[in-house]
C-alpha cells in the first residue's frame, strides 16, 4: 500500500484477520476518553480540505472554514429539514462528497 502507513477498519465479521497496516476501529475507540473539552477555535481556521479533481482531471484542494461549513450545515438543517433536538437525520455517500451533518 504506497503512500499508506496504516488503515482503520470497521470489522463486520469478529473472526476476520487484520493484516499488519490494519487497525480496529472498534479496538482503537474503547481506548479513548468519553469526555473533552471542545477547543476554541477562529472562525477563520481550516476545518478540512477536500480534494477534488474538477473538470480537468487534476486534483485540487478546497479549504472548509470552521465557521463556514459549520454555519452552513446547521443553518441548512435548521431552515431546510426543520430538525428538532430529538430527530434522528441519516445521510450517506461515497467519500468523495460532502455530507450534512447538524453540528
């Protein structure tokens, strides 16, 4: 696997083998906390890049903003699904897309 030191792998099947590049993902989160506290952060500080390739074929990264995408995704859920506190919203898609989520 060039370009990869290490996967996380969602086991479906308990008795599947993991290779030595592949790491549990259900064994990797019950080593950690279930408390933190939230760090601050500027509205302005990169939240994530996404890769695309466009038209051309080559990839390109666009930077998400803290407050740009989490304003976006929370304003879309409030006004566009009306979501209340105690509704469940499930959305999925390949990796390649962005997925709302009510931050």
């Amino acid at each position: 696997m060039e370009g990869f030191k290490k996967i996380i792998v969602f086991k479906r099947e308990p008795e599947t083998k993991l290779t030595d590049w592949e790491i549990d993902f259900s064994e990797e989160t019950s080593k950690c906390s279930k408390e933190f506290e939230a760090e601050q952060m500027d509205s302005e500080d990169k939240l994530f890049v996404l890769y695309t390739s466009g038209t051309t074929g080559k990839p390109k990264g666009i930077i998400h903003t803290v407050a740009g995408y989490n304003l976006y995704t929370h304003v879309t859920m409030e006004y566009s699904f009306d979501l209340k506190d105690n509704d469940t919203f499930w959305c999925t898609a390949d990796t390649g897309w962005i997925i709302m989520q009510q931050v």
